[in-house]
C-alpha cells in the first residue's frame, strides 16, 4: 500500500492501513485538516466538490462531503466532473476552495484529494506544508449539530464550461464545422466520456466514434495517454479513416493527438502546437516546465515572444506564467493552460483551440505535425541508496558542467546548444530521473548515457 502526502493534494491506493495507504480514516483526517485551512484563511464555509469516474470515487466522496459538512462548511457537490471544471467552479461559487478526487493518470487502485484554493487553482507549497500541519492537530473541534454545512448537488458546469469554450475569441466553431472532421475519441472509461462528446458537437464536429466513453471506472488499459498504452485507438483511426483521434486522462486535465495513419502527434506537442495558435493570434510569452520540450520555446521565439521555464509542477508553471504575464503555458504531459479561460490544465479547451487551429490551417494533422522543430526526449533514472545524499551529487554534476548555461530551479538542467538534459531528485523515493532532449533519439539517449556514467563515476569515489 502506498500513501504519498505532497503540496499539491493527498494520494494513495485504496486500502490498508491508516497511514499506509488511503484509508477512509486518512480521507477524513486530510479533508478534516483541509477544510481548517479554508475557514483559517478565507473565513469562508464553503467547498466545492467533483470526481473523476473512479471505482473508488464514490466511496471517498462520500467521507469528503461528511466531513466537511461536520466541520460546518456547505458542500457544492459537482458529481462526476473534471479537474478544470472544478477548477472553474470554486470562483463562480465564491467558495473558499475546492477538491477534486482524482488520481489524474494513476491506475484503477490509486485516488487522491487534488487542493485548490479560492482562485480555484491547485495551493502552493507553503500552503500545503500548513494543511499537513493542521493533519497531525487532533485537538481541533468539529462543529456542533445545529452549526453542520449542508451539501447541494450542481450539474449544470459541464455546460457552463463549455459554453466559455465557444466563447472564446480564438475558438472558430464555423472553421471547424467546416471541416468536418472524423474523430475517434478515447476517455479510459472515466468522466472525458460525459464532457468530450457534448464538447465536440457543439464545436460542429458530428462525426465522433467514441471508444471506454462509459464513466464506470473500469480502465481498459493504464490511463497514462502514453503511445503503448493507445494501440487500440490507433488501429480505429487507421480502420475508419478518421482525421484524427483524442485522447484524455482519467479527470481531463492531460490531451494528446492520434495522427491520421495511427502514430502519435506527441504529448509534448500538444502544447507546442495550441502555443502556435495563440501566440499567431495573441502575441506573447510561454512557459512550459523544465522537463519539457525545446519546441515551445523555437516557436515561441519565431513568433516574436519570450519563453521562460519554470519548476516541475502546474502551480509552479502557473505562477512563472503570472509573473512574465504569459498567454499560454502548460507542461509536456499534454498540459495546456490557457489564462483566457482560467489558469489550470484542461483538455477540454486544449481540443477546441487545436481543431481551431488544424481547421484553419487547412492541413492533415500529420502535416501539421511536420511544421514543427523535432526533437526527441530520452527518459530515465538511477536508484540510489536511501542514505545516498543527492543534492551533494547533484551539486557534483553541476561542479562539472559549470561552463555550460544550467538552471538549479529545479534540480539542475544542463544545456548543450539545442540539446538538454535535466536531473530532479524524486520526492518520494531515492530515484534521480534523468530527461534529455535532442534532435534524435539515439543522441537523446547518448546524452543520458553520458550523465549517467558521470554520476556512477562520482559515486564509486
């Protein structure tokens, strides 16, 4: 069993026990320790809710809506939803924050309490550290009979949402009715199949063969949108002839693109190629995290923009955007955040910008995909020994490529012309991973290779 307390959120497998795994006694004292902080730094009693489709969903709903109701706080229940439509909710509801039960991209065993606060975006760290402060604070009273929040059920945001889609000056429904595209779509059996096929028909596409759009939890392979987790798509787009196929994770914050002959768009250019609508439309500057592609930044560049990088981490990426007042960002795993729209990942305005943009521009989604800079990312790591002390090592690998332009915000990311390489020790296991990036994979791979040899030489002294 797994139990993994971090800044952004609560998560675990189900099961086992307390502290050891995510327990129904673990659900309660997090969202207990949670809802403390919200009445502590907004004075507000009220907390919106959603999940993604989950097996174990329901179950943990039902511990969050008690126990924030007996910490008297009211409970706007959005039922089955996505993390950006929450996301979109705790503002409209002046509500003091928000949690989403999800675990994103985990398998079917894991869930987790995603933490917003009242911006609706995921809280900071320094914020998260205090809700894990108030979690070991059991001296905390709940709330008297005559004094407990009431919960209300709300399931008029999948509309909401995507009504601000449509209305979204860069979002061209004629174009892309014009079109008249075929799609396949793929929604691992989670809430994407209640949002993209509503979404896609009121964007003007009427030709949608939907694949696992049946929200019972029942993953029909890993929910990771990775390319050997999406053979089955692939073969649909192929046998149909569609134009296209779509992907989504478990609770639609993560896009990705099938091209018309079954190969992969590519996760990392998911945000390259919505950057390349706005920036053609809204002048400006990007920021995608440390780990992700160089792409963002050519074509940010040729554009006329400046691109930044940040931290691994959306509230990280959200905040460098904030600072360098960015028109769009996101992060490599088909992340796209969009200000226009609200300041979280969503899928669901990721689609509608690209079929926008692929509309308009008037070319198959494989040639689309040829303007692009190609690049190609190499991903590994080195398990260390638990007493091993890697910020020293890293210090170390650092020391030793101290001529070449490198960042430390994040680990240390080493630059070579075009070529990358980025090392960020794990925060939850005695792993270094290692992601480098070249024009092919071969010398993605020698560049990891070669800082992997640096670092065993440095540990056999």
């Amino acid at each position: 069993m797994t139990l993994i307390k971090s800044i952004s959120g609560i998560r675990g497998t189900i099961g086992g026990t307390p502290g050891e795994g995510l327990t129904p006694a673990d659900v309660v004292k997090f969202t207990a320790a949670y809802g403390r902080w919200v009445i502590g730094t907004t004075g507000k009693r009220k907390v919106v809710i959603g999940r993604d489709a989950r097996i174990s969903g329901q179950m943990v709903n039902h511990l969050v809506v008690g126990t924030l109701m007996g910490l008297g706080i009211d409970v706007v229940d959005l039922g089955l939803s996505t993390t950006p439509t929450v996301e979109i909710a705790v503002p409209d509801e002046q509500a003091g924050g928000g949690i989403i039960i999800t675990a994103s991209h985990n398998p079917t065993q894991w869930n987790a309490l995603k933490l917003l606060n009242f911006k609706g975006e995921f809280i900071n760290d320094d914020e998260g550290k205090k809700v894990l402060e108030l979690a070991e604070d059991t001296s905390r009273a709940f709330a008297e009979v005559d004094e407990l929040g009431k919960v209300t059920h709300d399931d008029t945001y999948l509309q909401k949402h995507i009504d601000r889609i449509l209305a979204l000056p860069l979002v061209d429904v004629a174009a892309i009715k014009t079109a008249n595209f075929s799609v396949v779509i793929d929604c691992v059996n989670s809430t994407g199949g209640l949002f993209l096929p509503p979404l896609l028909k009121a964007l003007g596409v009427n030709k949608i063969d939907e694949l696992y759009c049946e929200p019972n939890g029942q993953f029909p392979h890993n929910p990771e949108p990775l390319p050997e987790n999406l053979t089955v798509i692939a073969g649909r787009v192929v046998e149909i002839k569609a134009d296209l196929g779509i992907v989504v994770d478990p609770d639609v914050d993560r896009l990705c693109f099938v091209n018309q002959d079954g190969s992969m768009f590519g996760e990392e250019y998911t945000l390259v190629a919505v950057a390349d609508h706005i920036l053609r439309n809204t002048p400006g500057n990007t920021v995608s995290n440390l780990s992700s592609t160089r792409a963002l930044r050519d074509v940010t560049e040729t554009l006329g923009g400046v691109y930044e990088a940040s931290a691994v981490g959306e509230v990280n990426v959200v905040t460098k955007m904030k600072a360098v007042n960015a028109v769009i960002g996101g992060e490599g795993n088909g992340g796209i955040i969009y200000p226009e729209l609200h300041y979280g990942r969503d899928a669901l305005v990721g689609i509608a910008l690209f079929l926008t943009l692929l509309a308009k521009s008037g070319k198959s989604i494989l040639e689309l995909r040829s303007t692009y800079p190609e690049y190609y990312i190499s991903k590994n790591k080195i398990t260390l020994t638990d007493d091993m002390d890697i910020d020293a090592l890293l210090k170390e690998v650092e020391s030793k490529y101290s001529n070449q332009p490198y960042s430390i915000i994040d680990g240390l990311k080493i630059e070579f012309g075009k070529q990358w390489v980025h090392l960020r020790k794990s925060n939850t296991e005695p792993v270094i991973r290692i992601y480098s990036e070249a024009n092919s994979m071969e010398n993605a791979d020698k560049l990891a290779n070669q800082i992997i040899a640096d670092i065993n030489a440095l540990l056999a002294f």
